[in-house]
C-alpha cells in the first residue's frame, strides 16, 4: 500500500470514529436510568443490558457510579450520584444544591454484577490496547443477550483482530439463534458450528428442546441444520480428545524416555543393572529444588531462568554420585550383574534415607517459572501445557546430544569400543576402568537431567526414583539393550499405548496391560525390538 | 550312590540339630507359654511366639528363594507375589470364617459391604470349606508360577531380564490387588478374622498350634530341599546355574527343570503365606511390593546361597534385627538394610553359613 493510500485509509477511519461518537452524543434514556437506581434486579439487569447496548460514552460514569456504590435513589423516583460530597441528578447532569438526607443504595446482586462486568465490558470492545479488547470480548461471550446485538455489529465493523473478531462473530451468532429472520438464525448456527466450543454446542442444543409441546426452535430445516451444527462440533472435539490423548502420550513418552535414556547407557551399554537409577533421578530433582531456592534468596530477578541454571547443576550432581558409586561399589561386581542389582539397591536404600533425613519425608515444592506454565489452546478442548511441550523439546535435545556423543567424540567411540570387546579394547590402548567411570557417570548425569525435568511436571519427594524405576527398565529391556533408538521408540511406544488403555481401562487396569504386553512381547523377540546382529555366546 | 537315605540327607550332628529344632517347637514352646505361668522367668510371652512364627514363615520363604536362585541360578525379585497369594488364598477362609460378626452383621465380608456389593464374586465361591481354600493356597501360585515360568524359560529368559520381569509382575499384581473392584479388600486387604476352623484366632492355643505348624512345615521343607538337592535332579540344577549352554550341550533340556523347582519354590512360598497369615492377622497389597521381594533375596544371601540352613539363619538374622532396629531406631532401618545389601555382595559373597564353611574346610585341609 502506497503512504498516501494508508493515510487517507487512516483519516477515513478517524472520520468514521468522530462521526460515530457525535452520533451517539444524546442522553442516555431516562427510563433505564431511573430503572437502574430504583428497580428491582431484574429491572436493573436489563437496563443494564439496554444501556450497554446503546454503546453511549455518557453512560460510562453512570456505569462506574453504580459499581462504585455511589449511585443512590431519592425517593425512588430519582437516580443521584453521590461521592460524598456532591450530589448530582444522574438523568439531567444538574448539581444539587444541597445533598438530600433520604438517598437510598443502590443494592446490587450476584447477576447484577455479572450484568455489570458485562456493561463494561461492552465499553472496552472499542479501547485501543488488544489485551483491554480480548478481555471484554471474553466477559461478553460468557454474557450473551439480545439486547447487545447492536453494540457487537458495530465493535465487530470495526475490529481489526482476527482472534478478537472470531470471538465477537461467536457472540454474535449466539444473539442471532432467536432472529426472527429465518436466513439470519441459520447463517448463525452455521458460525456456531464451525466454531467446535462446547458451550456453542450447549447454546443449539438449546434450540432443539421442547418448551411444552413445541420446539423452542419451530423451523423444521433450523433445527436439522442445529442438529447438523452439533454433529461438527462433536466430531471437532472427538479429534480434539484424540489429539489430546495423544500429546499426553508423548509428553508422558518423553518423560519415560528421559528416565530410560540414563539406563540405556549404564545397563544397555555397559551391561550394569543399575537399582538406584530412580534415585539419581530424584537427585536431579533436588538439586533443581535447590537451585530454585538459592536463586529465590540470593537473586530473585533470575528466577524466570532458574531451570536453565539447573540443568547443568541436576547433571553433575547425579553424575557425582553416580562417579563415586561407581568407584566404591559396582567396579568390584562387574561379571556378576545379579549382584550388582542388589548392591545398587542398598544404595537406592540409603540414598533415600539420606534424602528423608536432609530434606524431610514430605515431598517439596518446585514451582514453574512464568514461561514454564500455563499452555497453548491449540483448539476449544485441547490445551498444551507450556512445561509438557518443554519437557518434549528437552528430551529430543538430550536424545541428539547423547547420540552425538556416542557416535562423534572419543568417549563415545571408547565405551562403544569397550562394550563391542572388553578385552580387545583394552589391548589397543583403551583405559578400560576410566572408560567405564565415565560412562557411568554420563548415564547417571542424564539420570539427574530427568529429574530437572521431572521436577517440573510432578511431585518431588523421596519417592520419585521408585515409580520410574521399573518403567525404565521396562523401556530399555522392550528397546533391547544396546541401542538408542531401540529405547527412543519403546518410551514412545509405551507412553502412547498407556495413555490409549488409560481412555479404555483406567489408569492401574491400563499399567498392567502394558506388563502384560511386554511380557508378551519379548517372548517372540526376546533381545528386544532393537537386537545387536552378532553371534554372542549368551554367557 | 549306596548311601542309605538318612545319611544322604544330613550328617549325625545335623539329624541330632533337626530332631532338637522340632522337639523345642512343638514341645518346648508351647509348655513354656501355656503351661508356665505368666509370672515365671521361664514364661515366653504371646508376642515372642507370634513374632518367631512370623520370622520362620519368612525363613521358609527364604528356603524357597535358596531353591531357585541358590541352587539354580533364577534370581526371582518377585516372590512376594505368591507368599501374597498364599496369604490372600488363606485370608479368604478367614474372612468367611467370620461369617455374621462382621461390623455390617452381613454373609458378606464387610468390605463388599462397602463396596455395596450384593453377592460374592465367582472365585470366591467355596470359601467358606477350609479344604478348597487350602487347595487354592497350592495351586492358584502353582499354577501362575507354571505358566508365567514356561512362557519366560521357554524363551531362555534369565539373569537380569527375567529378575527384572519378576519384578514387574509383582509390581503389577499390587496395583491390581489395591483396586477395590478386584475383590481383595483393595488397600486395606484383609483383617480383623475371627477364628479358623472355629477356634478363636486371638487364643494363646491356636497361636502356639500355628507355630508349631510353622516349624514343622519349616522342618519338612528343608528335609525336601535337602532331598532335591542331593538328588540327580538337583546336580542338574546345579550344572544349569554354572553353564546352562554346556548342560544343553549335554543333551538335557533345561526347561523342565527349571520349571519344576520354580513352581515348587512358588508352592512352598504360598504355603509359608498361609501360615503368615493367620499369626499376623493382616494380609494387603503391601506384602506385594517389589521392595519386599528384593528383601527375600537379602535375606538368602546373608545367610549364604546354595546352603539349605544359610538362608534360614539369614532371614532370621535379618528379621530379628529388623523387628528391634524398627523400635529402637526407626530412622536408621533402611541404612542399615540397604549397607548390609552393599556388603554382603562386596565382601561375604558366599554369606555367613558359606564362609563359615568355607573355613572350616580349610581347617580340615591344614589338619
């Protein structure tokens, strides 16, 4: 668009605008007023309703007196406003000249002050700040009369957001469903249709019930078109439940796949089966609890990025403990993994114990940033939590940068050396023993990274290691040991399917399915969905 | 082998040990708890026999699991289930048993009251006969042990995978047995029985008859174990736990095998579950929980794999411990359990009863 062509756009619009409000420049009518200051509820209501209706600016401080209780009845045949020191006739604007002693409040109830909210919200539709704007399009769907019509036609004319607008166009049609206009009421259930919110649904339902013996709606094809209007929405929200359940399914797979990541290293790697896996991952979680609350004291502006802070902090915590687990323990059991499964117990044991006694038995509290809550509406019935969609991108982070490791640096080229063949390993110069610590300590750091996650998502107490501790294992023995991708696609795997029974069977009746199927499962493919091809003598 | 028997079973010393176990629990404990009065030194209290009846259901337990990870190699980490299932089997009597006094006056037990329940569900039908219910106490964990094993050794599951998925069947099982559709109690399971076979359970009578019961059965399973062991089928057990590919090699088939002494280790765990029961007078979903299966396998490997007496002596140790260390210093109890976990396997791997007699062979050797 050429400067000239927007500036004359723009002048037209301010003409319209000045035109607009020199039109409406009369008094407000003095009925409703009186009817506001002396009537009785539902009288106010739809006074109320008439007057916002009107969209008239001189309503506004009559508006603002009745919601500052400062509007009164004298008499009950005069409306006054009255700010404890003047008194003014709120139909002619003339000052009185002494304040009367018989001025009566004003009482409104709940509806009334719904019908108020509702009032001034009709005001805001023309305010210049968008969020003003989204607000009172949002107070008004819930408060949809008749009596607003006007005022949503002339807002909608003149709105330039098209989520603002699609709101407005919602209430709109909500208004229009009792047109006389047969044309009217059918172009507004065709909008209410289209749109898949629950409550348009409810607001044609409605048109299909029977007051006594006739239908609220009498056109026979209105109704068919209703009854065509709920069919959509119906569906719109079937596949919004769907795509729901299936977002959870992967948030809940990635979460599995976050805790299983650590275990494909240290067991499916290394071939150590690792009982206190779950307890470094509470470690990770404390240690983002305790980020979170130095930064509290120490540097509460920073607060917004405290998980980022921890996230590097749960790594090397866990990776610590896992390093001097390592050391102490496990390095004189490897060759004997029954053994090494009930040593790493004791020390899930003691960890959690130590855990209690440090801090406390009762879980804590981790909150979400800002930025981490609250979600996206990706439709009327699904909503994205912002820290679930986190938590997705988290793990496919830690996926890549793990792969990268194992396939792109020397380390990684070690360990897989190491667990290809030991003993050929070490003869070609591979320091086997410091190979294996670190590795140990890379599985149990990523064990930390998914308790920084978790914290986010869920309770954290000392506890939290021993529920994700067989769904680990169960990820990584359906994965096959050995291979990343294999543990990619069984969390995946296994965290849709538990979500899809969920829908069916109930959370506890879906688990054991899972069980089941994974008992199942690996008797027709015993090394996993993901088998190294070798020829291995199984002892 | 020309041994007679006897003396393929034990020693002298040994059958002399057994005959002074038995005669001491059914005959010595129960005078000094009926007999001498209450006042006497030589009196043993209620709790101590409800509490050492309760440690030797454990030992036998621990028998159980000796059988099958001692012997041949099979780490189970879900014997609870079956010790859970015996007790539940068991508790099922009982709770019949209570008929109307139940706190709704209902043939129902009180929580299918709750529950508003008008009729007993299919599988508790029979109940009420004490026979059935014993029956089910063998074969319902005999047979879950029979089909669960041949599906996981069919498909030469074993080590760590098949510990692991042990695990997770118990683990499931709890979760089922805490719903409260199953038909288990849910989280409360069963409690609050009155009598069994129309004796008051409370009675010091019937509490010292369990026990001496549960010795017995003590004595007996570790008479059997002694005779498998010893067997040929035991060396072959034995062969399977240090080289299943050479015994395969061999020409024997492993799965039938394994498959018997892990359906008769589950049998013999159901069957201390039973006994469990009626001394404890509770039975719920807890006793399913993977933790407590893993501590069936602590107490084996205090008391020292592949000795039949190790393992008795180990969940005695661990359990005499427990039921002080629990009372005195509850906030400790898990460091200690989870310490003595990480040394037993670093530095006693054969166990107590192992060690000891690995001394004492040495001994022999210099003399």
């Amino acid at each position: 668009m050429t400067p000239i062509l927007a500036r004359i756009r723009t002048t037209c619009a301010a003409l319209a605008v000045g035109l607009f409000s020199v039109c409406a420049l009369a008094r407000p009518a003095p009925e409703l007023v009186l009817q506001l200051a002396t009537g009785d509820n539902d009288a106010k209501i739809t006074a109320l309703a008439a007057l916002a209706g009107s969209a008239d600016p001189e309503v506004l401080p009559l508006l603002e007196a009745l919601r500052d209780d400062t509007l009164k009845s004298l008499e009950g045949k005069r409306a006054i406003i009255y700010d404890g020191e003047t008194a003014t006739d709120a139909l002619t604007g003339e000052k009185l000249a002494t304040v009367p002693d018989e001025l009566e409040d004003v009482v409104s109830n709940n509806r009334v002050t719904q019908a108020l909210d509702a009032a001034f919200a009709a005001f805001n539709l023309g305010a210049d700040d968008r969020a003003t704007r989204l607000d009172a399009a949002r107070t008004l769907q819930e408060a949809a009369t008749p009596a607003i019509r006007p005022l949503l036609e002339k807002a909608l004319a003149n709105e330039k957001d098209a989520q603002i607008g699609g709101i407005l166009r919602l209430t709109l049609a909500a208004t229009q469903l009792r047109d006389a206009d047969r044309a009217v009421r059918l172009s507004a259930i065709r909008m209410l249709g289209e749109s898949g919110e629950p409550n348009a649904r409810a607001l044609l339902g409605s048109l299909l019930e029977k007051d006594g013996a006739n239908y609220r709606e009498a056109d026979e094809s209105v109704r068919v078109a209703a009854q065509q209007a709920i069919n959509s929405i119906n569906s719109h929200l079937k596949l919004g439940e769907a795509l729901g359940s299936a977002f959870t399914g992967i948030s809940l797979g990635s979460i599995l796949l976050l805790a299983a990541l650590g275990l494909a290293i240290t067991y499916g790697l290394m071939g150590v089966i690792n009982m206190a896996h779950g307890e470094l991952i509470m470690i990770g979680a404390y240690a983002t609890y305790m980020v979170q609350n130095l930064v509290q004291a120490h540097a509460p502006g920073l607060f917004a990025f405290y998980p980022l802070l921890a996230i590097p902090v749960a790594f090397c915590a866990s990776a610590l403990v896992g390093i001097l687990m390592e050391r102490l323990v496990i390095r004189h059991l490897y060759g004997r993994p029954l053994e090494t499964l009930l040593a790493t117990w004791g020390i899930s044991l003691v960890l959690i114990q130590l855990v209690r006694n440090v801090f406390g038995a009762q879980n804590v509290m981790v909150e979400n940033p800002a930025w981490l809550s609250g979600g996206v509406q990706a439709m009327s019935n699904l909503i994205l939590p912002y820290n679930r969609l986190a938590i997705v991108a988290f793990a496919i982070i830690v996926v890549i940068g793990m792969s990268l490791i194992l396939t792109r640096t020397r380390l990684g080229l070690f360990v897989r050396a190491v667990t290809q063949n030991r003993q050929m390993a070490g003869c070609v110069g591979v320091a086997t023993p410091r190979v294996d610590t670190l590795a140990f300590g890379l599985g149990s750091g990523i064990a930390g990274l998914a308790g920084c996650a978790l914290s986010q998502v869920g309770n954290v107490g000392p506890d939290l290691g021993q529920s994700y501790i067989i769904d680990s294992f169960m990820v990584v023995v359906l994965g096959g040991v050995g291979q990343l991708a294999g543990t990619v696609y069984a969390a995946l795997g296994l965290g849709i399917l538990n979500k899809l029974l969920e829908g069916f069977a109930g959370a506890v009746l879906a688990k054991i399915t899972v069980l089941v199927v994974i008992i199942v499962f690996i008797q027709k493919r015993p090394q996993g969905l993901f088998a190294v091809k070798g020829r291995f003598a199984d002892n | 082998m020309n041994k007679t028997l006897s003396s393929r079973l034990f020693g002298p010393k040994a059958w002399a040990a057994l005959l002074a176990f038995t005669l001491v629990t059914v005959v010595l404990v129960p005078v000094l708890n009926l007999a001498v009065p209450e006042g006497s030194a030589f009196h043993l209290s209620t709790y101590w026999v409800t509490l050492i009846g309760k440690i030797m259901c454990y030992a036998i337990v621990a028998l159980a699991m000796d059988l099958v990870w001692g012997y041949t190699g099979i780490l189970s980490l879900g014997h609870g289930i079956f010790f859970a299932l015996g007790g539940y089997a068991m508790g099922m009597y009982l709770m019949r048993a209570i008929g109307r006094e139940g706190n709704y006056q209902s043939d129902l037990p009180d929580f299918m009251v709750f529950l508003n329940w008008k009729e007993l569900p299919w599988y508790w039908q029979g109940t009420e006969h004490f026979l059935w219910a014993m029956l089910l106490v063998v074969l319902v964990p005999g047979l879950i042990a029979l089909v669960f094993g041949f599906f996981a050794f069919r498909s030469r599951i074993k080590g760590v995978y098949f510990s692991i998925i042990t695990q997770a069947l118990t683990y499931a099982a709890m979760l089922l047995f805490f719903r409260n559709e199953t038909g288990f109690g849910g989280n409360n399971g069963f409690t609050d029985f009155k009598r069994i076979l129309g004796f008051a359970i409370t009675a010091p009578e019937t509490r010292v008859t369990l026990f001496a019961l549960t010795a017995l059965a003590l004595a007996g399973f570790l008479l059997l174990g002694r005779y498998i062991v010893t067997s040929k089928l035991g060396r072959v057990l034995a062969a399977i736990r240090d080289a299943e590919s050479r015994v395969m090699f061999s020409g024997y088939n492993p799965l039938p095998y394994k498959l018997f002494i892990w359906t008769l280790s589950a049998v013999i765990c159901a069957i201390a579950g039973a006994l469990y029961v009626p001394q404890v007078g509770i039975i719920n979903p807890g006793e399913m929980s993977p933790a407590n299966s893993i501590e069936i396998a602590i107490w084996t490997a205090v008391g020292g794999r592949g000795t039949l007496v190790g393992p008795l002596i180990g969940a005695g140790l661990i359990n005499g411990v427990k039921s002080w260390f629990t009372v005195a210093f509850p906030e400790y109890w898990l460091y200690f359990l989870g310490l003595i976990f990480i040394l037993v396997t670093l530095w006693l791997p054969r166990g107590v009863v192992g060690q000891l007699q690995a001394w004492f062979n040495k001994k022999e050797e210099r003399a």
